[in-house]
C-alpha cells in the first residue's frame, strides 16, 4: 500500500515525524511531502497568487512552498500521478481539531482534499492542554492499530476520519470512541497587545492552548466529550455539506 503523509505544522513539525513511524508499521512504500512552512489554520485553502517550489530533502520525502492543500495536489498531479496513494495521512497535529476546529484546520484540509481525489484520508491530531508537552508517545502507541481498524470499513464518498487522542500518557488511555462533530462557545481568541512604541496590535490564537470546555459543551457523544474523557476520538466527516431540512422547507417557500 502506497501512503502520502503530509501536515500543517511544517516540514519539520514533530507530529510529522511520528506519523512516518506509525506509517512505516502499515507500509514500506511511504511518501512525505508537506509544507516547507507552518501553515496551522490556513483550512482547507490554495495558493493561488505564488509559484509552487518543490524541495526535495531526501528519498520520497519533498517540502512544498504552499498550503496543505498545495501539498497533496502535487504529490498527487505530479509527484505520485504514475501510481496515487492508496492512503493519505494527515498530522500528527499540535494541537486537537474537534468541534469548530474543523473547519479551520489545515490538518484536516489535506484530509478534504485526499478524499475530493477520490483517496481514503485520515487527519490524526493530539490535544495538548495549557502548558503541558504534547504527549507523542500517545499517538505513536495507539496510531498503527486505529488507523488499521478504520481500514477496514468500506471507504464511502465524501466521507474522510477524524481521529484526535486526549492529553493522556498511553496506560491512561480510557479507549476508543466513534463520535460526532462537537460544538463549543469557546474563549476570546483574539488577543489585544501593545508593541514598543505604543501601538495597538492583535494576535489571534491566544487561548487556544488555554482552552478548558465547559459542561455544556461536552454533548454526549461528541469529540470533546470523548476526548476530554481520556479517550481517543474518531469522527467521520462529510464533505457535502448541504443541510437537507433547511432545503426541504425551502422549496416549501419558494415552490
């Protein structure tokens, strides 16, 4: 099995390294091409006003000057287009992408643009709370075994995973849920600063790491509850993104 790893953390980010480990335990035909910068929260976005510069760093592994998007457009239309991945991996992201993440996330892009192709795609993330280390080994351990369990369901159009494993030391791990897309009200992202000399600037994302749900938030079932709980959460994802009930009253309107 071919498999195409990429991320939004950058070419150097360290979830990427974990996930190459995990990969070389389900294949030895691994491929890595990811951004040559991080690009955390560029969602599901091209590049469309700058050349694309490849950079290859060694033997199936190339940084891209773009997007996560970018990335597996490349690898797909030119890198891999003799023979496309069977699987693309998306992450180990810094950071969890659950609830409204989702739709931020460059993380889970890459996943969206794998499925568009046509290709089973899984974006993997760890929640790292407050000040705490991202817990790698975490991932590293359970990883392999959830990824060959998903591929075991018959891959459905549209549809791409969602896996995201708690802040948790690996014998802390509680297991292994299915769940849906969460909803939080969240914290004031956007913080207010001052540089040097006086003037007012802005730095979004300053709670983001800060972030603690509230009860309301931990809908059973859903990725925070499962995932604030000490489990490791799984969550397919559709790309058709149409509401049907809105649509059906709709047409009572307007036919």
């Amino acid at each position: 099995m071919r498999i195409l790893l990429t991320n939004d953390d950058g070419i150097n980010g360290h979830g990427l390294k974990v996930l190459e480990k995990i990969a070389h335990t389900l294949s030895d035909d691994v491929w890595i091409v990811a951004p040559e910068l991080d690009q955390s929260g560029s969602s599901h976005s091209l590049s469309l006003r700058d050349p694309l510069r490849i950079r290859e760093i060694s033997h199936q592994k190339f940084a891209i000057s773009g997007t996560p998007t970018d990335c597996v457009l490349v690898a797909c239309s030119h890198l891999l287009k003799e023979k496309l991945p069977e699987l693309i991996l998306s992450g180990v992201n810094f950071g969890a992408n659950m609830a409204e993440d989702v739709t931020y996330s460059g993380t889970i892009a890459a996943a969206i643009e794998g499925t568009l192709l046509g290709i089973r795609s899984i974006a993997l993330s760890i929640n790292r709370q407050h000040e705490h280390p991202a817990k790698w080994s975490t991932a590293e351990h359970f990883g392999a075994d959830v990824i060959k369990r998903v591929m075991t369901i018959p891959l459905t159009k549209n549809v791409l995973i969602n896996i995201n494993f708690p802040d948790a030391i690996v014998s802390s791990v509680k297991g292994v849920r299915v769940t849906t897309q969460g909803h939080r009200s969240g914290d004031d992202n956007l913080v207010a600063c001052t540089d040097p000399r006086g003037r007012p600037y802005f730095w979004i994302g300053g709670a983001m790491y800060r972030y603690s749900p509230k009860a309301h938030e931990l809908e059973p079932g859903s990725d925070l509850e499962a995932v604030y709980g000490g489990y490791i959460s799984i969550t397919p994802l559709s790309l058709n993104l149409t509401h049907q009930a809105t649509v059906d009253s709709m047409k009572d309107a307007f036919e």
